[in-house]
C-alpha cells in the first residue's frame, strides 16, 4: 500500500521544480519525513575514513543547501547526509527559473549559482544538532564576488571543521563564473594547501580533524584529469567526490528543455559519472576513497558505482522522479547484488571491475 509521501509525489510534480523542493524542505523540517523501519542488511555497512556508514547510499550536496534536514533525510534511510553547497556570504544565486524538471530525461538541469543564507544561519544549525544517524558533510563554495578563491574555502572550513564528520571543497559547479578553473593544476594545488591549513587551525588535534575532500566536474579532458589525480596525490587530500553536474547534453535526451544552461544531473549523466570513477580510481591506484554520484537511481547503478571504483555513492536528482521510497529500495536491491557475486562487504567490491588495470 503506497504511503503518504508516494501519494504527494504527483502534486509536487505539478509545481515548478524550485517550488516543489522548497515545499519539501519545509515539510522535512517540521518532521513529516518519511521513516525507513527496516534495520540495514549488514553486509551494507562499511568504513571509510574511519567513519562507519550503516550503509553506503548518501544525499547528494545540492538538495540541502542551508543544512535545514540532514538528519530527516537519514533518518529516511541515507547512510550519510552532505549539506551544502554554502558560502561564506549570503548570495541570492541566479535569476529564476533556475531549476528544471526534465521528465522525458529522468534528468533536471540547475543554473542555481549557489544560492544561499551564508555561513551564519549553517554553522547554528550543524552547531546545534545531537548524535547524528550517520556521517555529516559538509559542503563548501566560493562567494560569486570573491576573487582570491581559496580565501573562501579557508573562511568555510574553519568555520564548520568543527562540526562536520567530512568536509568537501566544491570547486565544480557550472554556475559560479570561474570556479572550474579551479581544478586547474597550480590554483588547485594553492587552493588544497591553504585549505588544509585552515582545516588543522580550525581542530588543531590532527586525529579529529574531518577528512577533506574534493568534488570534481565530469567535463575535463584526459590532461585535466591526470592533473587532478596528480594534485590529489600530492597534496595528500583524504578523497573525491566524482562527479559534479555536466555542461554537456547527451545525444539521446529529448526533454524540451534540455537546452536550458546550468548543470545537467539525473539518467544522463550516470554513464558519463560511471567512466570517471573508474578512471580516477586507476589513477589514483585506489588509494584515494571515492564517493560516486551522478544519475544514482538504482542499487544496481550503485552496485556498477562500487565495482568502478567508488567506496560510497550519493544521488539527489533521483529523488524527485522516485520520491522517498528510492532509498530502502535501493538499499535492498545493493545488497542483494554484493550477496549474489559473493563480497561478504561492501569494501570487497570497491574497485572490482577496474583492479590491476
């Protein structure tokens, strides 16, 4: 028998997209999330970073910019919660509409531009919260204004290091002028120091500081990506988020809007997602854990996510094709999968499709 939250899918579908997941924010933070009653398979629990996961499945940077709901969103059954993307100024992001539901697709496209109250309203709201249902994340982005780029993530991280179990340097999105050229070589080496830093001032014992991690765009050519594998190596970063929203448009989409600008996520990124783990996990020799995200919206998706390569997998834009129920089913439908090729852990598939390539 479908649950309440199933039955009011259809009505927020009726609503423009940035409306709908406005109204959903709000619900979550009054308490009328779902609940996932159902105790994980234990073959789905894992560790990285020394951080234990009940399971691998977690929530996407994007759906909680202001950390409103990470907890609501575990308690629906997500293994960890990663809010964000937060800058240290408020900013009111880019004209509307901005968020588009690309049905035809199973796909949405954002030109958002990091809108957002700033660190004040985030940093009371992480501050405050109790013993969490799983990991914490916390996601951090320049300011549009901002020239010295770095300056940002060094304001950010000291100021949630302190209450986030990981923290995740965007430097990705499409949607901020300049940010992408950020994953450049020398300004993301410059960047990632003077982040680490600001991480070892903020909790200056250095078994508690957070594990720092980079989120990456899947539009980068071969050189780029060696690049970043390279700096990543380098500069001793604790792990990747790959990858952020595309700039491309796949040839199969059909959706009428699919030539809005702003970042593409959703079915058609998956593939584009699923051949970059892949790759960085070679390049890095599986020595740098990897969250895997991107058009996530299956178990099997996150089975394939694991074996190229990812220790853990997010999703977001599958939520508001699927609704609330995605996540138990998802969780089922992994473990079943990592039981039937006969891994006794989630840890044991990592990397599986692409060791000793």
């Amino acid at each position: 028998m479908p649950d309440i939250h199933s039955l009011l899918m259809p009505a927020l579908r009726l609503l423009p997209s940035e409306a709908a997941h406005n109204v959903t924010i709000r619900a979550l933070a009054m308490g009328l999330g779902p609940t996932d009653k159902v105790s994980d398979d234990p073959v789905l629990a894992t560790e990285v970073w020394g951080l234990k996961f009940r399971n691998p499945v977690g929530l996407s940077a994007g759906f909680d910019k202001g950390a409103r709901v990470p907890d609501a969103m575990m308690r629906a059954g997500f293994g960890f919660a990663e809010a964000g993307t937060v800058t240290p100024l408020p900013q009111p992001g880019n004209p509307k509409p901005r968020m588009f539901r690309l049905s035809k697709d199973n796909a949405a496209i954002n030109r958002l531009g990091f809108n957002g109250q700033g660190l004040g309203p985030y940093v009371k709201r992480i501050s405050q919260r109790g013993p969490g249902l799983g990991p914490f994340g916390a996601n951090i982005g320049k300011n549009k204004v901002t020239e010295d780029g770095a300056a940002d993530y060094e304001i950010g991280i000291e100021a949630v290091a302190a209450y986030a179990d990981y923290l995740v340097c965007n430097i990705s999105s499409p949607n901020t002028p300049g940010l992408r050229a950020m994953q450049g070589r020398a300004i993301m080496s410059d960047m990632i120091e003077r982040s680490l830093r600001a991480r070892a001032r903020a909790v200056p014992e250095e078994d508690k500081r957070p594990p720092m991690i980079i989120k990456i765009a899947p539009d980068l050519d071969e050189a780029e990506r060696a690049d970043i594998a390279a700096v990543i190596i380098e500069t001793g970063v604790d792990g990747m988020i790959v990858a952020n929203t595309t700039v491309l448009r796949p040839s199969q989409m059909t959706d009428p809007q699919t030539n809005e600008a702003g970042g593409l996520s959703g079915a058609p990124l998956f593939p584009i997602a699923l051949e970059i783990v892949g790759e960085m996990y070679k390049r890095t020799e599986g020595r740098v854990p990897i969250i895997g995200c991107g058009g996530v919206a299956s178990g099997e998706d996150a089975y394939r996510m694991i074996r190229a390569g990812a220790s853990l997998v997010q999703l977001y834009t599958a939520l508001a094709f699927h609704g609330p129920a995605l996540v138990p089913r998802m969780k089922r439908e992994l473990a079943d999968l990592l039981k039937q090729d006969g891994f006794a852990t989630v840890v044991d598939a990592v990397g599986a499709d692409n060791r000793g390539g």
